[in-house]
C-alpha cells in the first residue's frame, strides 16, 4: 500500500531572505532581492546584476570555521537550509528516526563551480598541477552537498544527487516522494543548492543568450512580461524535510502540506530550448495533477511557475498548462516568484517548492512583480505585483531544465 507523505520542515538561503520567515514575508510583500554585483569586479563582464546571498554568517547555522574554509559555498548554502529544516521539523537521527530510514536527496545543477574557477586558475599559472588543491575534486564534486548533510545530519539511507539543471531539486523533491511512497525510507532531506554568480558562470550564461542584459537590477527578472529579455542569475537553497505521514502524526510533527504527485518527462527537442508546442511540459504536470485526484470543481489551484523570463520559455509554459488542464488554466491562480529571487539554478525547483507549500498553509498567492506589460501570448491569470488571498488547496510546483528535463510536483492543503 502506497504510504502518504508530509512536509514537515523547511529551510531556505536566498537574496530576499536567508531563513524561512524572511524570505515568506518579501515574497508576499513583493520584495526584489536581485542588485548589482559587488561581490567581484564586473567592469568587464556583459551583466552586472544578480540575486547575490547576503548577510549570510555559516556559524549561525551550526558550522565552524574550518568546515567552511574548506568547503565550496554550494555546499555551505545546503548546510544552512538543512540545519534550519531539520531543525524546524524536529527529526533527530537514532531518537525520533532510525538512522538507515533517514534520506538525502540534495542536487546541485553544477556543483563547485568557485572551485573550479580557482583550482583552474592555479593549474594554467603552473601547468605541473603542483598548486591545485588536494581537496579539489572533494570539494567540486556535485554530491558533496548532500553527502556533508548526510554526514552532519546521521542519515544513513540513500544519499542521492540528482544533476538536471534547472529541474534538479524539484527532481530531488520528487524521487523523495516516491522513496517514501514506496516504503524505502521514512524521511528524506530533500531540496538543491547553487552558487554559480561567479564570474565564469555569468560569462558562460550569458554567452549562452539566456541571461537578461538589463541595468536596472529591480526590472530585469520579468517572467510572462513583453519586456523580458532572459532571466537573473541567483545564488542560493532550499531544503524540505519529507517524511511518512504517520510517522509525523505519531511524533507530533507540525505539518505544513501534503505531497500528492509528481510527473517527470523528458522533452527529446533541444539542449537549451524546450519544445514550443508545450506538449512533454504538460504531459508531466498532467501527472502530478492525475496523482492527487485533481477535481476541477471543487480545487482552487496554485501554479509556482517555472517562469523564467527568456522568451522561449514563458510561452511554451503558458501552452503547456492549456494543454495539461484546458480552459481550467484561466481559472488558476499563477505566479513566478523568479521575478524576486531569480533564477537559482540547482535550487529554485526547491525554493519555489517553498514557497507553494507556504502558499497553502496561508492561503496568500505570492505576486509577480514588475508584470506591467503583460505578452499576449501569456494570457493566464500571472498574479501581476500584488498578492492575492484566497484559499487555495491544491498546489503545482513546476521546473524545465536544459536538456529538456521537465518535473512537477503537486502538494495539498493539510486538514489535519
């Protein structure tokens, strides 16, 4: 018998907010966290803008120094959001959970990419590799995140990092799910990390055309605007702590939503473009919706959407909810919360994820900002620069990678 699965702790890192509450209050107040780039010098470089972590101190998040000094900030950003998870759901390895049914499900699109920049740096000034660190491939390596959870956290069970770009952690949510579903663990840790604002990583974005050329920092990320011109780069994470609904029942556990469906589908088109006609987009939110016994009578539904704000994408994606769901589209309420975080690669699918099961428990539908021209061809009810409440009870949560990977994952409303 299929096993119900809650969420039960959350955890966030991001430029408009680096724990839960924070990050909550800015999206529904409509808060841009995306600024210029202060970090390093960008004189030379196309873009100068991005959603930069601030005011981030790894010792307020259970880490010393030493870890972190040797550690990329990819997998910093995952420790922070895992602490603060665990520590919201109150799961402890061998006292409330045995040890081999505690999970990791943390992904990463690109893993050590500081990292690599400096450790290549060091080998080209000295090609006999005598500078690059031991601790290079270690610390690079994109299943670190997850495995220095594992480690911090006594979660002996599957440790699994899942790589699909932009879809990676909405993936990692997913197989999650199903790993509980099907009876392989009663918890899992689950969500994606990024930190890819660096200098090589805004040359190779950019040079790629998927990076917005914008000046002004508060009206670049513009998903389903005619002004768009591609999306902000962001750095950051998320983690959700998911676990068997009656093992959370039992504990006491505060329940912030239930996980009902997710779909995964490829687009088999292009490696950056995803297919125009949104039909492999659909097909995965039509199976999440199929999953939690979607009922267009009686759901008032919430879309987090993928919402880029390149050109390709927003179209394709508001055919892809036409497709999947009919004339209900119109009647769903749609938002891309990129338009204040922006695009945080390996961990958006998870912060978005967030940010729906909050939608649910607060019956607030997060706007997005600066939509003051909306494209005809996006026409669906987008939440334009304010929030909107209502009591929605179903929850979508979408992310397309390149590589035309697609994942969706649905979440209901906890009535207890």
């Amino acid at each position: 018998m299929d096993k119900r699965v809650a969420v039960t702790g959350l955890g966030v890192l991001s430029c408009i907010g680096n724990d839960v509450q924070t990050f909550w209050k800015n999206l529904v107040d409509g808060v841009c966290g995306i600024d210029y780039i202060t970090e390093f010098p960008t004189d030379n470089l196309a873009v100068k803008i991005g959603g930069m972590v601030r005011g981030f101190n790894p010792e307020e998040y259970g880490m010393d120094k030493p870890f972190v000094r040797k550690q990329d900030p990819f997998t910093v950003f995952a420790m922070a959001s895992a602490w603060q998870a665990m520590k919201d759901s109150g799961l402890v390895s061998g006292e409330n959970i045995d040890p081999d049914r505690l999970a990791t499900y943390v992904g990463s699109g690109i893993g050590g990419f500081q990292t690599i920049q400096r450790e290549l740096q060091k080998f080209f000034e000295d090609p006999s590799g005598q500078w690059v660190s031991p601790n290079f491939v270690p610390t690079m390596i994109s299943d670190m995140a997850g495995g220095q959870i594992a480690i911090k956290f006594g979660a002996q069970a599957s440790c699994i990092d899942i790589v699909t770009a932009c879809a990676t952690s909405t993936h990692s949510i997913g197989e999650a799910y199903r790993a509980i579903r099907h009876g392989y663990a009663d918890a899992v840790i689950a969500g994606g990390t990024d930190h890819c604002t660096i200098p090589i990583g805004i040359a190779g974005f950019a040079n790629a055309k998927a990076l917005t050329r914008a000046t002004d920092p508060q009206y670049a990320s513009l998903p389903f605007n005619a002004n768009r011109s591609g999306f902000v780069m962001a750095d950051g994470s998320a983690i959700l702590i998911l676990e068997e609904m009656e093992h959370a029942k039992a504990r006491g556990a505060h329940i912030y939503a239930e996980v009902t469906g997710y779909g995964s589908t490829c687009d088999a088109y292009h490696a950056t473009a995803p297919r125009p006609d949104g039909t492999t987009q659909a097909a995965c939110i039509k199976l999440a919706l199929e999953q939690s016994g979607f009922d267009p009578e009686h759901d008032n539904v919430y879309i987090n959407a993928h919402g880029t704000g390149t050109l390709l994408n927003d179209v394709a994606e508001t055919k892809a909810y036409k497709v999947a769901m009919g004339d209900f589209a119109y009647k769903c309420h749609i938002s891309s919360t990129k338009s204040m975080h922006g695009h945080m690669f390996g961990a958006t699918g998870a912060i978005e994820a967030v940010a729906t099961v909050l939608a649910l428990q607060e019956g607030i539908v997060p706007p997005t900002v600066h939509l003051d021209t909306p494209d005809p061809e996006c026409d669906l009810d987008y939440t334009p620069n304010v929030a909107v409440r209502t009591d929605v009870n179903l929850g979508l949560s979408d992310s397309f990678g390149f590589g035309g990977h697609n994942a969706c994952l649905a979440f209901r409303k906890f009535e207890g």
